[in-house]
C-alpha cells in the first residue's frame, strides 16, 4: 500500500511512545510527539489516525535489541503491541533496530542544555527521529563514484597517519611518527 507519502516512526516504550514523522520526499525526519500511553486500545487508534492525517504509507517501529544483538527484555511487550498495531493501521510496519537511539537523544538534548524536566518531555520524540532518520538514510542509493585515480597504482601514495595531538585550532598536526601535514587546502591547490 503505497499511496501515502510519509513514514511515520515510533519509539516504543511502557510509558511514553515517541512519534516522529519524515518529510512527503522521505529525505528527513522530524519530531512529530511524545504520546503518553494509556490502553492499548487508545494508543493503536491514536496511531491509527496520525496514519490518516498525515498520509503515512509505512509504519517503522523500534525493536529493541541489546548491545550485543541479542533480544532485550522489553521484547514480549513490544511483539504485542506490534501485533495490535498491524491489526489496527492499514500500511505496513517494520521493525527498525533502535538500539542507542534514546541515548543519542539524551546526549543531544544535554549538549543543547535542554533542562532534566524539559527533556523528559520530549526525548522519546527525539529518539523517535532519530530512529527514522537511519532508516531514510538506508534507503538512499549509494553514490556513484567516479574511478579512484590511484587505483591502478602507477602513482607513488604517501601514507600520513592521523594526527593525535592538535595545535593552532588544527591548521598543523604531528602524527605519531613525527612529521606534519596541513588540513585543508594545501598551497599547491591554491595554484
């Protein structure tokens, strides 16, 4: 069913869900809500209507894995909610690997000096974007390169290790094996 336009996300969680909701291009994603959950009945068909309103042509919903890859614990709830949300909207859902997604957004809202109570409030909308936005960017063709012209070897290559210490807010950089090299532009490119 893909006569909608938009992907809309959900960052599920016991409490809260957040919700965000990508652009009709399917280029970006932004923060649509944080819903508060109630019944399941309630939050299925608060679902449901976004999907309406919005021209939504594809559910994607977090499935929380462990670090490691493994199923968490809130894996049972979430398999049930899933369950009712394919029964309850009329376009399809995925499933979308979540892991850290709430972290990132912790640390962004931290880094944006975002109090601790205002946070709370819409951190899962945030994670929820976040989710989204990975999944958009997967979506996108990779980039057709141009041939590599070092690729048939006949030019000498000069391997310079990344530096490990900075000076002069990084104009110059000593790599571990002593020598330097210069960011950006170099004086030959300038012509």
């Amino acid at each position: 069913m893909e006569d909608g336009k938009r992907v809309l996300a959900l960052d599920y969680g016991t409490v809260r869900i957040g919700v965000a909701l990508s652009d009709e291009m399917g280029w970006t994603a932004q923060p649509l809500e944080t819903l508060t959950r109630r019944t399941l009945d309630r939050d299925i068909a608060h679902i449901a209507s976004l999907v309406g309103t919005y021209e939504v042509r594809q559910v994607l919903l977090g499935f929380p894995l462990q670090l490691d890859g493994r199923e968490g614990p809130a894996i049972q709830a979430m398999r049930e909610f899933q369950a009712r949300l394919e029964a309850g909207v009329s376009v399809p859902v995925i499933l979308w690997d979540e892991r850290l997604t709430t972290k990132s957004a912790e640390d962004l809202l931290i880094a944006a000096d975002v109090s601790r109570r205002k946070r709370k409030g819409v951190v899962d909308r945030i994670a929820a974007s976040i989710l989204l936005q990975s999944y958009l960017a997967s979506l996108e063709p990779e980039p057709k390169r141009e041939p590599d012209a070092w690729a048939d070897g006949s030019s000498e290559q000069e391997t310079v290790e990344p530096p490990h210490e900075s000076t002069d807010r990084g104009r110059t950089s000593a790599g571990r094996n002593g020598r330097t090299w210069r960011r950006g532009l170099s004086d030959d490119s300038l012509g």
